[in-house]
C-alpha cells in the first residue's frame, strides 16, 4: 500500500444485519488492493447487526452507536475514525465484485477527479440512474423523467438505460450509494452536511466538492450491485426523511424556491415542521 492510494470504506448500516453481511463478505471475497482498513458504523441497531459482525468479520473496525444519528453524520464519524488518503462510502445494500473497487479508484486517480461512483446495477444486473445535474426544480423534474423511462422493464427501456451510463463523464453528483472521494477535499468540503438525515446529502456534498474546484466523475469501468431501498425500508419513515431532506436542500441552495416547496407538500398533506 502506498500513501497516495491506501483506501478506508466505511459502511453505513442500521438493521440491515443481512445485507450488511453480504456486503462485507464480497469485500473479503475480493479485496480491494489497497484497502486500509473497512469501517462499519452501526447506528444502534437492533436486528443483532453489532455482534454479527463481531463474530463473522473480526477484521472490520466497529463503530457502535446508541441511537440512530442519520447517515451523513454516521458517514462523517466514520471519515474520523479512517486515516487513508482515499474514502469510499458504501451503502449496506451493495455486493461488491472482486476488481471493482480497484477499477474506481485507478480511473479516479487518472482524472484527478475530487469523487468518483461506478455503474450500478440491480440484483438482475438492470443500470441505475445514479448520476445528475444539480438539484433545482427543472433538473428534478428532468431526472424524474430519465428514471422513469430507464425503470421500464421493456427492451426500449433497457436499451435507454444501458446508452445513459455506457460513458464516463463529469457530472454534478454522484449517489453516495457508493462514492469514492480523497479525504482531504471531504475535510475541505467539512464533510456531510449533517442537517440532512437521509436523502440529498450526496447532491450537497458533492456540491461542496464542486464549490472548491472540484470534479466528480461516473463511470462505467467499475459496476457495483446495489440491492435498492434495503436500507431505507429498515429506517422506516422514508417519505417522512426525504421530504425533511427536500425542504432543507432547498433552503440552503434555492431559499427562494423553499416556501413554494413547502405550500406543496402541505397541499399534498405532508406538511413538514
């Protein structure tokens, strides 16, 4: 390993004892070629998570927390408790292929990009729309769009789907499903924005990253399996979190477009205090 390429992953999980197991143990399966170390943060679950890594993955540093403080702030305590020059922040809900990992940070480092995310797929290999423009109400809605037509389970569908991430390029954000980023520009950027429980804390962040000169890079070069929604189901309250999370992204980067937002979601029934 050298300084300039030694990676920490931290794992964000919170009663996904299951997935979070299949996610360690593809990382075993394959190790990455310079993994530091793999950093579990567990916030407070209570599906036996804690032991079962304990007892299965000895080698993963464990951090147990009391209670659930959201994922950003987990990710954050996670970056603090790492030392490698190389973070990738990697959900419970992902598997892992040997050569992925190694592949998302050789084109990382070849593009001097601040972040990085690979290709994900589905557990029937399907792409995800995991990339995009900056937030605001005509990306939203355009972002929509794309997702809807790539989640068609048609030939169309798919063919759609596969030309969205059949290319490398530089885009705004990358899904902090999993997003390999250098640690000193997470520490510039003051890492996650800990306002944001769950959901859009990957845009901001890699917005802050952005704000510093920073590029973000897709790629189709590595593929990781993502086991959508595993996590958010486990947190429960989801549409409760991504509305909290909506509102608070506005106010910080479109305040004028938050009362509309807000009036919305009321009219909608889903008012947020």
């Amino acid at each position: 390993m050298t300084s300039s390429s030694g990676l920490d992953i931290i794992i964000v999980s919170f009663n996904t004892k299951a997935d979070l197991l299949a996610c360690l143990g593809s990382l075993d399966a394959g190790r990455p070629r310079d993994l530091h170390q793999t950093i579990v943060v567990d916030n407070g679950s209570s599906d036996g998570s804690v032991d079962a890594v304990r007892a299965s993955f000895p080698g993963a540093k464990l951090v147990a927390l009391d209670r659930n403080v959201g994922f950003a702030a987990a990710n954050n305590i996670g970056i603090r408790n790492g030392t490698a020059p190389l973070v990738l922040l990697l959900n419970s809900d992902t598997i892992v292929p040997p050569g992925a990992i190694d592949r998302l940070v050789d084109r990382l480092n070849a593009t001097g990009a601040a972040a990085a995310g690979p290709k994900l797929v589905d557990g029937s290999g399907w792409p995800e729309v995991s990339f995009g423009t900056m937030l605001s109400p005509v990306a939203e809605w355009a972002q929509r769009r794309r997702v809807r037509r790539a989640a068609g389970r048609t030939p169309d569908a798919r063919h759609y789907a596969d030309q969205l991430v059949a290319e490398e390029r530089e885009v705004d954000w990358v899904t902090g499903a999993c997003l390999l980023t250098r640690r000193a520009a997470a520490l510039e950027a003051g890492g996650l924005d800990e306002r944001f429980f769950m959901y859009e804390e990957d845009v901001d962040f890699c917005a802050a990253l952005r704000a510093r000169g920073g590029r973000i890079l897709f790629t189709p070069a590595a593929s990781v399996t993502h086991l959508r929604g595993r996590s958010i189901r486990a947190a429960g309250a989801g549409s409760t979190h991504y509305d909290r999370s909506h509102v608070a992204f506005y106010e910080k980067h479109h305040p004028g477009w938050a009362p509309v937002l807000r009036l919305w979601l009321r009219v909608r029934g889903r008012a947020i205090r």
